[in-house]
C-alpha cells in the first residue's frame, strides 16, 4: 500500500471490519481510527486466510459479471452454509440460507431452506438437499440451490457451527425472543426475552425432534439468531476484542469473496440488514425408499423465485 493510500485512510473517522453475516456468520463490526493500520493489516490477513475461490470463480465471464453488479449497485445473492465438520469426514450442510440482498431499497430477504427437501442434485439424482455437499462439497451445493430455485448464486460463505459458538461468545451473546419452552444440550430455553451464550446458541438452533414445527421451526429460530449476531456485532466496540474476533472469523469461515468484494460489500450492502424480510419454503413429509424428505412442489419453488426475483429488481 503507497503512502498516500495510508494517509488518506487515516483521515477516515470510520471503519467497518469484519463480523459474521447472516447466518450463522458475524462479519463486520465498527472499528476505532486509533488502531487503523493494526486493524486494516489484520483484516486483510483474515480475508486472505477466509477466501476459498471455486473453479467457477476463474471464468472470464463471471468475473466481469461480479464486477458490473458491484460498479452498478445490483442486488446479489449469497449462499450461507453452517457445516458441522467432524475428524476424518468433512461433514454435511447443517444449515442453508439463501440470503438477497438489495442495496437500492436497502433491504435483505433470508430463505431458510430446510435441510431435507427433496431435489434433483446435479449427478447424482434426487435426493436431500444437505447431501449435495457431502457429495461435492460447496460447488455441488450451489449448483444445487440454483437449480432447484432458478436462481443465481453469486458468492458462498461457509462457517465451521464450533466457529458460529466461539463468534457468539467473542461479542459478548445475543439477545432473542424465544416463543416455546424447550430443552436441548443440557440447556432450558423459556419462553420470553433470553441472552444466549455460544454453547446455548448453537444448542438453540439446533433442536427439531421436539418443534412442532420441524424444521421450519428449527430455521425460523436460526434466523432469529442470526439476525441477533448482525445487529449485536454491528454495534460491537471493544477495540481489545478484535484479534480474538478475527482469528475466529478467519480460522472458521471459508468465502469465494476476495479483499475488493468484500470492501464492495461493506460500503454499499451493509444497510440492508436494517430491513431483513424472511421466506419460508411450503411443503410435507413424505416417506419414499423408508426415507423421509421434505417434499416441496413445483409451484412453491416458482413462489420463492419469483419473489426473489421482485426484490432484487426493486430500485
């Protein structure tokens, strides 16, 4: 970086760094004008520890499509994937958001897409969504997403769910309203306002057997937690706390974002996290081969498409 550079970002009173986005991530967090250059050099450390570019990311067109929808302030979409990784296996997708972002209304919509809805995986023929990336890993799951949907996706971020628990405890817990009594991991949940702890987070998002609701229920409290993350870590301001935060984020967390997409996201997406509108994905259990599938017809799958499409086209 020439001096100049140095210089000119010095005279910023602000910055923005990274904190987990939407899901299961805390991304960007405000950072003091004090330790600018300490922190600007670590977050691109952690950047460069984070990005994981796919085969995909090489190819000429798309490159010029990302940087058109960066230069023109276009709406983009992102697959948000929460892995559980284990010694000797690489795990399965615990968790699939489809987060759209629109930076002109300054709007974000989160689709939670359960984990065993029935789909055609590209090669390998129908069957659970989740399984695309124990198949083939993160470029199979976002074929797979974008065939199912119809839909673009134009960036990854996959976080380690160990990662999410040490993220929520870094910047202090998160703060939801729980609707039901529950117990999961050796931890009571009431009904009302709760602040939760790493370990109570993940425990929170991961109960199903016991909601009502599923999987449904089990995504709606995901994205509540999520959103918590966002808006805590937002407001987040312990300078002493960036170091521990950025180990965590970039040790585990893997994105196809590099340094420039990532500054493009922080000066004009970040807004849309004010105005979060959340989807969910209509269908019923069905048992097929003694397997149970989230069955979801062709109609609803056009639902959620067309409505993605209405957002991301709204100026």
């Amino acid at each position: 970086m020439t001096d100049s550079r140095v210089e000119k970002k010095k005279e910023k009173k602000k910055r923005k760094w990274p904190y987990w986005i939407g899901g299961i991530l805390l991304f960007f967090i405000l950072l003091g004008g004090g330790f600018l250059w300490y922190i600007y050099d670590k977050v691109g450390d952690t950047v460069s520890d984070m990005h994981t570019p796919l085969e995909r990311d090489t190819n000429p067109e798309r490159q010029k499509e990302i940087k058109e929808i960066f230069k023109e302030r276009k709406s983009l979409n992102v697959l948000l994937l929460g892995v559980d990784q284990r010694s000797g296996d690489k795990g399965r997708s615990d968790t699939m958001i489809l987060v759209s972002l629109n930076p002109n209304t300054e709007k974000m919509i989160m689709l939670s897409i359960p984990r065993d809805t029935y789909v055609d995986i590209p090669g390998r023929g129908m069957d659970k969504i989740n399984h695309a990336y124990a198949f083939g890993d993160v470029e199979l799951s976002l074929q797979t997403v974008e065939n199912a949907f119809n839909l673009p996706i134009h960036f990854y971020a996959k976080v380690n769910m160990e990662g999410f628990q040490q993220g929520i405890d870094a910047i202090g817990g998160v703060t939801i309203q729980n609707n039901q009594e529950f117990s999961a991991g050796g931890h009571n949940f009431t009904p009302g306002e709760l602040h939760l702890g790493g370990k109570e987070a993940l425990s929170y998002i991961r109960m199903r057997k016991n909601d009502p609701r599923g999987d449904l229920g089990r995504n709606e409290r995901q994205r509540s937690v999520i959103t918590a993350a966002m808006n805590e870590a937002a407001s987040f301001s312990s300078i002493t706390k960036v170091g521990e935060i950025l180990e965590i984020v970039g040790g585990n967390v893997t994105t196809d974002m590099g340094m420039d997409n990532f500054q493009n996201m922080f000066s004009n997406y970040l807004g849309t996290r004010k105005n979060i509108e959340t989807l969910e994905l209509s269908g019923s259990g069905q048992m097929i081969g003694g397997i149970w599938y989230y069955i979801v017809p062709d109609s609803e799958f056009n639902r959620i498409k067309t409505t993605i499409e209405q957002h991301m086209a709204e100026k």
